[in-house]
C-alpha cells in the first residue's frame, strides 16, 4: 500500500491544488459542527438545543456534498449545482431564523442563548461562502452577501425591535460572509489559474514539438532541395554527353555520386540534429524575410573565418531576433551589425516600433538564446532605446571559443 506520502508526491502540481481546495472546504464543514454544534451538548436537557444540532449536522453534511459538486463544476466535469446551491441556502436562512427564535424565545438560559447565537452566525457565514464556490458572476456573490447580511438584520429587527441590535448583526453577517465569499472566490480563481497554467505548459509543449518538426521539414528541404536539382541537372548532362560518346560524362556522373554522397551525410546530421546553424545563412535568410513582410532590413559586417561554436551561437540570435521582429510590434526599419571589438563578435539588430519589448524583459525566447551564449562565454542585452526602438546586442568572445583574434 502507498503511504500519504507517495500518494501526494505522486499527484500533479494542479492536483494538489485541486486537493487542497476541497480538503480545505470540507474541514470548514467540519469546523461548524465542532464550533456550533458541539457547544449545544452542554444543554442536554434542552429538547430544542438537540434538534438544532440535529439540524447544524445535516447543514454541515449538505456542505460537503455541494463542496463536491462546485468544485467538479469548477473543473467542467458535472453541471452547475443550482439544486444543491438552493438547497443549502434555504438550510441556512431555516437554521438562521430557527437559531435566533430558540435564543429569544426559547429557555431562559443565557449559556444557551450564546450557543444559538454562535449557530446562527457560523451556519450563516459558511453557509455563504460554500454556496458563493458554485457562481460565477460577481455581482451575484455581492448580491448573495448582501442579500444575507440584510435579511439577517431584518430578522433580527423583527425578533427583537432593536434596531441597533439589528444593524450590528447585519454588519457581522456581512463583514463575516464577505471574507469567506472572498476566500471561495480568491481559492477558485488559483485553481482555474493553475489549471490554465497547466494547459499552456502543454501547449507550448506541442507549439514546440510542431515548431521542431517545421524546422525539421525545412532543413530536410534546403538539404535535399538544392542537392537533388543539381544531381538532376549534372545527370541529364551525362546522359547527353554519353549519348555523344564524349568522356566529360564519366566525371559528371562521379560528381553526382559525389554530392549523393554528401546529400546523405547532411540528411544523418538534419536527423540526428547535430546540424549547426549558419550565421552567413540566417543573416540573408532574415534580410529576405523581413524584406518580403515590408521591412526595410540592412546587413553589414563579416562573418567569413568566424568559429563554427561563434557562428552557430550568433545564428540562433538571428534567427530569434528576426522573430521577434516579425511577431512583434509595427516595426519598419531593422539593421543587423556583426564586428569584431576587443577581442569580442559583437552582433546588433536594432530595429523601430515597439518589437521585441515583450519579450525583452527576460522571456523564454531571449532567456534561450542566454544559455546558448553561456556557452561559448557570450552575453546578450536587450531592451528600448531611445523612442521606439528596440535593439539587442549579443557579444561573443574569439579566445573563449578556443580561436586567436588573428582569424578574424
């Protein structure tokens, strides 16, 4: 058998959460009987204070139930429980007006007065919060609040004719019912958060997984696109040059022996994902596309004799720059810089509108290409500067990849 123990860890963060909620609304069933019911049993000789107790049970039992039932509600797998909600009010006001009637009319005992009182005010308040778990609508929980903090006030007027007594009754009632509605609202909206927060992690999860294969499905094209256009080519010009009797055509066909060869060798690397990616590559295929979304896009620098780990790393902030770029903001203008200063690849996009800023402050895109820096020893900055532009730098050091400034 599990212990408590291995049965918790074993649950979700989500279903932990989802735990935590009903174990704590049921306890405050709980809590009613032992704070109201309970202090009835001094009075055994009252037949009244035994049926009120009976009652303070069957509430708390009919508390349980419809815990249950909002919370599955809660979580879309039964329907609104308006019943169980419409029952357990009614059982509350029966044993708000029942509570109150017993202690000024009932036995000339002040300890059992108290009691009634405290039943009144317990069943009242929990009642409320437990019923406020299976609405939705603000307006209705302040409606339901206040609803019972002036009806109680009203009974109160009623029973008593003291229109002070009344009014502070109400205002418990209210302040009362208003924090255990605000606790069923506040606990409710962690679960749906939580709930919500764990759906998106999935989502991203297979955002990610498509986004992979995308990528896949694209480095497969530019391998084997290019490749076979050109095996195709050279192999139609053997074939020409065979049919002449010329001997040019036994070197082409080694050619194309040679780049199936190679074909096959990139396809492994596409496959295994040990490609690297190419700065000289990403920066033109960036300029292309922002170019063809109608943004004035402009490369200057050079890549030639960069470290492959250099070039690698500073193709990924490309290629997430340019994203954000696109998925961000209005911008119109973008420039991309690559130099060598003091020893340090410096890569600069910087580009107008307000693009990359949501995702400037630390976001899982920018917070990615930190650790590939971290790599190779590199370091990125990102943020506004000036009026409406945005720019990021990322700096790579030539000796920490292992290579002499004199490469460059």
């Amino acid at each position: 058998m599990r212990g408590p123990g291995r049965w918790w860890r074993g649950k979700s963060t989500p279903a932990k959460v989802e735990t935590y909620t009903r174990g704590s609304f049921h306890f405050f069933a709980v809590i009613e009987v032992v704070s109201a019911g309970v202090p009835l049993l001094r009075h055994p000789g009252g037949a009244s204070g035994g049926w009120l107790l009976l009652m303070v049970c069957a509430h708390s039992a009919l508390c349980l139930v419809t815990v249950s039932h909002a919370v599955d509600w809660v979580r879309g797998r039964r329907e609104q429980p308006l019943r169980l909600m419409w029952a357990l009010g009614a059982a509350t006001a029966a044993i708000a007006v029942t509570s109150l009637a017993l202690a000024e009319y009932g036995p000339d005992d002040d300890d059992l007065a108290t009691s009634m009182g405290g039943v009144f005010g317990v069943t009242t308040i929990f009642g409320v919060g437990i019923i406020v778990l299976g609405i939705r609508e603000r307006r209705q929980v302040y409606a339901l609040v206040a609803g019972f903090a002036a009806g109680s006030g009203l009974l109160v007027l009623a029973i008593t004719g003291i229109p002070l007594e009344a009014l502070v009754l109400a205002v418990i009632v209210l302040l009362g019912s208003g924090f255990a509605s605000f606790t069923a609202v506040f606990s409710l909206w962690l679960l749906r958060a939580v709930f919500e927060l764990d759906e998106a992690r999935e989502t991203r999860a297979r955002l990610a997984v498509a986004e992979e294969r995308l990528r896949f499905g694209r480095d497969l094209h530019d391998v084997m696109g290019r490749n076979l256009a050109v095996i195709a080519l050279k192999s139609e010009l053997a074939v020409q040059l065979a049919r002449r009797g010329r001997p040019e055509a036994v070197e082409q066909m080694i050619e194309v022996q040679r780049i199936a060869q190679e074909s096959q060798r990139e396809v492994r690397a596409v496959v295994r994902g040990y490609r690297e990616a190419d700065l000289e590559g990403e920066l033109t295929g960036a300029q292309g596309v922002l170019t063809a979304a109608g943004i004035a896009c402009e490369v200057t620098g050079e890549t030639a004799g960069l470290p492959a780990d250099v070039q690698s790393a500073l193709a990924w902030v490309v290629r997430e720059a340019t994203t954000n770029v696109l998925r961000h903001g209005n911008a119109e203008r973008c420039t991309v810089h690559v130099g060598v200063r003091e020893g340090r690849v410096v890569l600069k996009v910087e580009n107008d509108g307000a693009a990359g800023a949501a995702d400037g402050g630390g976001g899982s895109g920018l917070a990615g290409l930190r650790e590939r820096l971290a790599a190779v020893d590199g370091t990125l900055e990102a943020g506004q500067v000036g009026e409406g532009a945005f720019r990021l730098v990322a700096e790579v050091p030539l000796v920490a990849a292992g290579v002499p400034e004199a490469v460059v």
